[in-house]
C-alpha cells in the first residue's frame, strides 16, 4: 500500500460472515486492513478480537469533467508525476517539502482517487482542491469518466464541495503493528 501500518488491505463489496471470519484468522498479519461496504457493527461481530475497528469511511464517486486545473496559491508550486497507470499530483512549499499530495489509478472506466492528504501546517489554504483538479484531467486522459474513492470525515467535506457524492458508509478493521521499543503505537487510523 505504501502507507505505513497498511501493508495490505482488502476491499469487499458484499462479504457473508463466514468470508469475513475466515480472512481475519487467516489474513492477520500486522498492518492488514479489511474493508466492507456497510456497518461496522457487523464487522466487528465477523472478526477475531484482535482486529481494531477504524473511523467509518465513505465511497463517494463523481463523474469526470474536462475542466482546467486549478494553480496553487503563492508560494506553493504543483508537481505531477506519472507511473505506468498511477498518476501522484503533489503540491511543494517554498522550500520544495511535500504540502499536500494524492493519487490516482485507473481500473477500467473508473479513475481511483487515493492517499489525499494535507500536512497540517498547510490545511485550510485549498491544496487539497488543487490536488483533486490535478487529477481529474489525466483520469480522463487515462480513459476513465467515473471517479471513486474512499474519504475519511475530514475529506469528505472537500470532496463534497468539488462535486463527489457519497454512496455508502465503508466499514474498517486493521491488525495493528506491534509497539516499537520508544513505547508508541505503530498502528492507526485509515487515510483517503
């Protein structure tokens, strides 16, 4: 995943119980996540204990409309990077440091909208619009109309305001890393 404390993570449109039993006895490794469309009441009577309930996300989509990206207020600079399929918009201090950033991959006709995040120094400026307008013009030009992506409480707000609609509530569990010898806790909420 390339996130830290999510190592891997599964995604399920509809799971019956025992799918969902049996993945959490034997997909267990720290840092594995589990998904669902739905309630997380349900998840957590599926799982083992040691399994963590994280705060509930929303699948949110929108459809994709040629529009023209939207530049970074003074004195940040916008950056896209692309690879193969993924495409990483990211927007830079003045010192050249990540601010904002987020990603995007396409599966079939949908562009994937990822890891949209804003370091706190830099919230409430509008990079996360920026980072979400980047976007949307290469999910087209990768042949995807539809976008998806899963938000947390904080995002789905902004996303809102650029025109996303929330489909359902995403349920979500997670195996924390062990402590590290400093006594923190490697384990933690899901990002989106």
């Amino acid at each position: 995943m390339g996130l830290h404390a999510h190592r891997l993570r599964y995604v399920l449109h509809d799971p019956d119980e025992q799918m969902l039993a049996g993945l959490g006895r034997h997909q267990n490794a720290p840092g594995t996540w589990i998904k669902i469309v739905g309630n997380p009441i349900r998840l957590r009577a599926a799982l083992p204990s040691e399994w963590k309930l994280a705060d509930t996300g929303y699948l949110m989509t929108t459809t994709y409309r040629a529009a023209s990206d939207t530049p970074p207020p003074s004195p940040y600079t916008a950056r896209l990077q692309t690879s193969g399929d993924v495409v990483t918009a990211a927007v830079l201090d003045a010192g050249g440091q990540i601010a904002a950033s987020g990603r995007l991959a396409t599966a079939n006709a949908f562009g994937v909208v990822d890891q949209v995040e804003t370091a706190p120094a830099h919230r409430r400026r509008g990079l996360g619009t920026v980072v979400m307008r980047a976007l949307a013009p290469h999910a087209l030009r990768l042949g995807a109309d539809a976008g998806v992506l899963v938000a947390t409480d904080d995002g789905h707000r902004l996303y809102r305001t650029l025109g996303w609609t929330v489909r359902t509530p995403i349920a979500a569990a997670y195996i924390p890393e062990p402590r590290s010898a400093a006594g923190g806790a490697a384990g933690g909420a899901a990002t989106s």
